[in-house]
C-alpha cells in the first residue's frame, strides 16, 4: 500500500490511479531493457517495478485488468474496536474496512434469512459488546468484574432500602400513602444537611489516617452504621412524637458512611487502574452507581404497586425486607472488599511480605495479601504471639535495663532503634510481650523497611527458643546474661535484615508494591530525635 501511494505521488498528473500505470504506459519493445552490463543503471520499467512491489502476484497478462480484480487484495492492516476485528481490503477502486470475525452485522433481508440464527447471535455478541464498554473501563485488573458483581448486590438492595426508609419517614409525619413513594424517590437527598454534616467533618478529621491504613475494615464498618440507620429510619412510622430524635441519629450516621465512601473511593478505583486510567475507572464507577439505584428504585415501586390495595401489608412490608434486604447488602459490600487488591504498604501489609518472605523466601503479590489481611471486622489482627509495633516507647510498657541499654547503643547514623515491651492485652487482666519498632525523625521508607524486617527476624528467633524469652521482665532486670543475649540477638538481625534488604525491595517493585512510601496511622507516625551529648 505505501509503495503504491510512492508511485503514484512520483507519476505525472495524469496518472488518477497507481493501477492503471500499466494500461497506460506499457513500454514497446524497443524500449525494454538490454542486457549488456554495460547498460545495467538504466532505470527498471515500469510494470517491471510494479511487479516488484507486488511479488510478482500478478502476470503480465494479470496487470492489463488491474481496475477490477478478481478477488480483493488484503491488505495487511486489521483494526480492532469495541469487541470486533476489521481488515482492510481494496477492491480495484476504493478501499473497504470489511469484519473479518464474524462480528460485523448484514441487515440485508437475504442474508439474514440464509442465517438467522447466526445474525441474531451476532446481534447479541454486539450488544454485550457495547454493554460492557459502557459499564467497564477498558484496562483493568481481572478482579474488577468480580467486585462489579457484588457491587451490584449492595447498591440494588441499598438503593431499595433508602427508598422504603424515606417512605416510611415521610408517613410518620402525615404524608399520605399514595403520595409516600413518589416523595420519597425525589427528596431522598434533602435529609443530609445540618446536623449530620457536621458530624461528618468531625468523623473525616479524626480519622483522616484511617482511611488509607484500615481502608476495608473502616469500609465495612461504616456501612454497617448505614445499614443501622437505615433501619433507625423505618422506625419512624412506630414512633412518630420521636421523629426529630431519630431522624437526626440515621442522618448523623448516613452522613459518617458517606464521608468514609468518599474519602475510600480513589483508592480502591486506583487498585483497579492498571494503565494510570483513574478518570476512566472512577467515571465507570459512577454509572455503575446510577445504573444500580435506579434498578433498586424499581424494586422498591414494584413492592409498592405489588401489595398497594392491601394497607396493612404495605405498613409491614419494610419490616419484612430490611433484615433480607440489608444482608444481601453487606454480604455484597464483604464480598466486594475481598477482590479490592491494594498495592500500597501499610504496616501490616508490610509485616505479611516480610514475614513471608522469612519463612518461605518470596515476596507474595497483592491479591495474596489481600486474602491474607482480610477485612480485619473484629479487629483480630496483631494478637498473636510476640506483635510488632511502630511508634514511640511507653514508659509503662518498658523493659528499664533492657529499653536503657538499647538506646545508649545508638549512634548518629541510627534512624531507628528496636526493644522489647510488655503491654495489657485487649483481654483483661493478661500481660503480653511485644517487640517495639521506634523511628528517628528523618526516617526514610527504606528505613521503616529495615526496621520492620529486622524486628520480624527478632521475632522469628524469639519463636524458636520461646522458654528462654517467656519471662524475659523478670530476667531483664537481675541477669546481664540475659542483655548479652538480647545485644547479640539485635546485632544479627540487623546483618540478617542488611543481607535481605536489596533483593526484597526489588522483588516487591518487580510486583507492583508502591515502595516509595508507607502509609503509617497517627501513632505510627510518632518519631524520637536523636541527641548527642
């Protein structure tokens, strides 16, 4: 194709097509070219430089009908757009972009008669394929049509509660059944204002943290919250002279959930972004969202008109639904949390790689943490043996000759320091040893790293002769044999934690962990300066 347009564009002016070079300028016989060496810089003909072009495909008695071929000439250019594959093909006179899947669609009566069959699952394929461009961002992860599907199920049946709560508001305060539903479908957004808007600002700037490191868990226990309020919500009709009471509670609560959702949104979107298409994915998102309410709106008019001439069933009807409604929801919401991969590293995240990578030698991917970490409801996490904590040393929860003998063996070029600490279990009454991780003012991201690997190392040798630590407060204090041990211990970690370093951090790069930065909470962000007197 290109060589063609070449000659054309090199051709006098009355050349209109290059396929009819030939038929115009055939050379006569006394021009064809000699064989005498001699002359061998004389210029090729022109049917001779065509063929050449054209790898001999043609004869030369082939190039006198050159206008209407016998069969196309596939070009070697295909497009693929929205599902289907097209090719170019040049027919003699113009240039056709002809389907060469089967995805390409004749509306002639006569084809579409010899197969109905396959015209119609064309048709289908065709619609499933701008269903899901309209739906789904074009580059995204594979688990994202897994979190669409349970996104589906919370938002629908969300939806649907949302408008039997405000139906059933607008009843307590003297709205007529008839005029209940269509209220309720258009002023459902009037009740977030006042005093719910403020508890909001309060909730967003005391957990502003939060929400980058305990992301699912804040997540699902908001929505929870939501789904309470919801409930709180249909109340209303029992306990009208209670109305204003009730309906500022739901509303502080819906508007805490909301602040969550939006404060939680970029992140999970980016999770799913794998080409930097975060406009995309977040504009996806929201239809996906309007999409769904809408369809939860139909559900909750189609119960309406369903039981509409029968009153009492229709009071009773939200009082059935929410319990069926609302676990639909949240088991949605869990569900969809489970396929959100975060590849950013927060402590804990950072403490699954590194002690995965102790013990079996390799650096698990996102989703692997993913299923590790969970959603973390009950708050589960960090009660096992020996928990590392990041932050600053507590003088109630130290070690004293231990705690004093690690930081008189610090120096300049230390920016961070590890000892061990008993601190009161979340079980009353029981005391639990603990390794502390505390961090120098100017700590870099390889520090904290450092640090979190060389405490995980403590904690592994600590396991493994377990007799000798258990009662570690008592020894600390009466045994320099035992702060020999402990030195010694912190000594090796560290070349163990040096010796790791280069090839964890590149093997979690090589996976798609942000490694430029770890997202600490407020109390992980507590640093020591470091004084040389």
């Amino acid at each position: 194709m290109q060589s063609t347009l070449y000659i054309s564009s090199n051709s006098p002016p009355n050349f209109h097509s290059p396929w009819r070079l030939p038929q115009t300028h055939f050379l006569s016989p006394s021009q064809t070219a000699p064989t005498n060496p001699k002359h061998s810089l004389k210029p090729l003909t022109l049917s001779k430089h065509l063929k050449t072009f054209l790898n001999c495909e043609f004869e030369d008695e082939e190039l006198e009908n050159l206008d209407e071929p016998a069969s196309p000439l596939r070009l070697p250019v295909v497009i693929r757009r929205s599902g289907s594959v097209s090719r170019y093909l040049w027919d003699g006179n113009e240039l056709n972009l002809v389907s060469v899947d089967g995805n390409a669609l004749s509306l002639s009566r006569e084809n579409f008669c010899l197969d109905f069959e396959d015209g119609f699952r064309r048709l289908v394929k065709i619609c499933g394929s701008g269903v899901r461009n309209f739906f789904l961002p074009r580059e995204i992860s594979g688990n994202y049509l897994e979190y669409v599907k349970w996104k589906f199920l919370h938002r629908v049946f969300s939806s649907a509660l949302q408008v039997l709560a405000t139906q059933a508001m607008f009843r307590a305060i003297g709205i007529g059944y008839s005029r209940s539903l269509p209220s309720a479908a258009a002023l459902n957004w009037v009740l977030k204002d006042g005093l719910g808007k403020l508890s909001r600002c309060i909730y967003t700037a005391s957990l502003a943290s939060a929400f980058d490191t305990n992301l699912k868990r804040v997540r699902f226990s908001t929505s929870v919250l939501f789904s309470l309020s919801l409930g709180v919500e249909l109340l209303t009709p029992a306990f009208p002279q209670y109305f204003l009471l009730l309906a500022s509670v739901a509303n502080i609560a819906k508007q805490i959930s909301l602040a969550c959702y939006l404060a939680t949104g970029t992140a999970v979107h980016r999770s799913f972004a794998l080409s930097d298409n975060l406009g995309e994915v977040s504009a996806k998102a929201q239809i996906q969202t309007v999409c769904f309410d809408n369809l939860g709106l139909m559900l909750a008019a189609a119960l309406n008109i369903l039981f509409r001439n029968n009153q009492r069933l229709l009071v009773g009807l939200p009082f059935v639904v929410y319990p069926i409604f609302s676990a639909i929801d949240l088991i949605g919401i869990y569900q969809g949390l489970k396929h959100v991969h975060l590849q950013t590293l927060t402590k804990d995240r950072l403490e699954i790689i590194v002690n995965t990578w102790i013990q079996f030698g390799y650096v698990p991917s996102p989703e692997e943490v993913s299923k590790e970490e969970g959603i973390d409801v009950l708050w589960t996490k960090g009660r096992g043996l020996w928990p590392v904590r990041i932050g600053c040393l507590n003088s109630k929860n130290q070690i004293p000759r231990l705690s004093m003998m690690t930081m008189r063996s610090l120096n300049n070029n230390d920016f961070y320091f590890i000892c061990l600490e008993i601190f009161n279990s979340r079980l009353a009454g029981t005391r639990q040893q603990g390794i502390l991780l505390c961090l120098r003012e100017g700590a870099g991201t390889a520090d904290v790293i450092m640090g979190l690997l060389q405490a995980c190392h403590i904690r592994e040798a600590i396991l493994s002769s377990r007799c000798k630590w258990e009662n570690i407060s008592e020894a600390c204090d009466s045994s320099d044999f035992v702060l020999r041990d402990w030195l010694k211990l912190n000594e090796d970690s560290k070349r163990y934690a040096q010796r790791d370093f280069n090839m964890l951090n590149e093997q979690m790069s090589g996976l798609g962990w942000a490694c430029k930065n770890i997202l600490l909470s407020t109390k992980e962000q507590d640093r020591y300066s470091f004084v040389d007197d």
